[in-house]
C-alpha cells in the first residue's frame, strides 16, 4: 500500500510543469547522500522545489526520498527565505527491519547580504506514529548547513545531518548524525 501511495504521488509531481534542475551531492564520514532537484512553477507563489534522493550509510542502510518544498519570502529587500512542504521516506535498514514515513517540515534560508553570495539554512522534517509505516513508530530529520556560491550555479556547504527513526519495540535507528560536505549544481 506504500509503495502505491509512493509511486501515486511521485507521478503526480512528474506530470506537472518543471523548469530548473540540478544535483546535490553530500558526502560525511560514513554517509552519502544524492538528490536530484527540479522546480515546478505550478505550486505555489514561487512554485515548489522538488527533489528525488537515495542516502546510504557504512551500516548498509539504504533510504530513498521524495519530496516537495513551497518557498518564498516575506517581502522585498528582506534576506530570509521561508519554506513549507512533506517528504516521503522508503528504507530498507540493515537490521532486517524496514521503515517508511511521511513527514512534513520547513526550511528558514538567509542570505547574507554580500557581494559574495553566502547562506545560512535549516531544513527539518518530522513524521509522527499516523504516517510512519512497517516497524517504525516516528521519523526525525535535522539538516542546518552554511552554504557559498563558488561561480554561478555551483554551491559547496558544509552541514550537519541527522535522521533518526523510533522503532517499534522502543529501539531507535539512527541512519545519520555528522557533519557533511557537499555541492549543488544547478543547470
């Protein structure tokens, strides 16, 4: 039944109208991560940034991702960006158990206001028991990172991932919790 809600939704976001694309590639000590982003300007007062993933980590745990992110900002000359949307999570971890969620969170951008295109963001989501599936009771992901613009559509950061799921029986799986480097390349 997931995987069909899954597979629905990932269509329905296929079929709209999209614009921009880029990769962002992260890497950590014993985690990697890739997302594939596209932008649709059908949703939303700014559309909506799109992203379809694959994380793994040294523990042979292996999640796949997809989610949707409505952004703008509060006004003219204002530096802040704000971000709502969900995101879907699939993973098979390396205990034999399998965890899916769909979470919704935020993103809080700023830009400072340089010359040299700087950028501080936070992005977060959370699923609570109602939409966290198989053996897994809640699902949390904490994702703050510093952010420059290298030439024009290339950005290196440096951030701090965490993702964690509740599991049924009261044990937690902890996919991510270090600092990672990476890059966004948008073409």
């Amino acid at each position: 039944m997931m995987k069909r809600l899954l597979g629905a939704a990932a269509l329905g976001v296929c079929s709209t109208t999209t614009h921009g694309a880029g990769l962002d590639i992260a890497l950590g000590q014993d985690t990697a991560s890739l997302v594939y982003l596209t932008d649709t300007a059908s949703m939303g007062y700014g559309g909506a940034d799109i992203g379809f993933g694959g994380f793994f980590n040294n523990d042979d745990d292996i999640m796949v991702t997809g989610n949707f992110l409505v952004t703008g900002s509060p006004g003219q000359n204002i530096p802040l960006q704000f971000g709502v949307g969900a995101k879907g999570y699939y993973t098979d971890l390396d205990s034999n158990r399998d965890a899916s969620a769909i979470g919704i969170g935020g993103q809080v951008r700023y830009l400072f206001p340089t010359e040299t295109h700087l950028a501080f963001s936070v992005e977060g989501y959370y699923a609570p028991r109602i939409t966290t599936f198989q053996d897994a009771d809640s699902l949390a992901e904490f994702n703050p990172r510093f952010e420059l613009e290298v030439v024009p559509g290339t950005h290196a950061f440096v951030g701090y991932r965490w993702i964690e799921f509740d599991m049924d029986g009261g044990r937690d799986e902890e996919l991510s919790d270090e600092i990672n480097v990476g890059i966004r390349l948008t073409f």
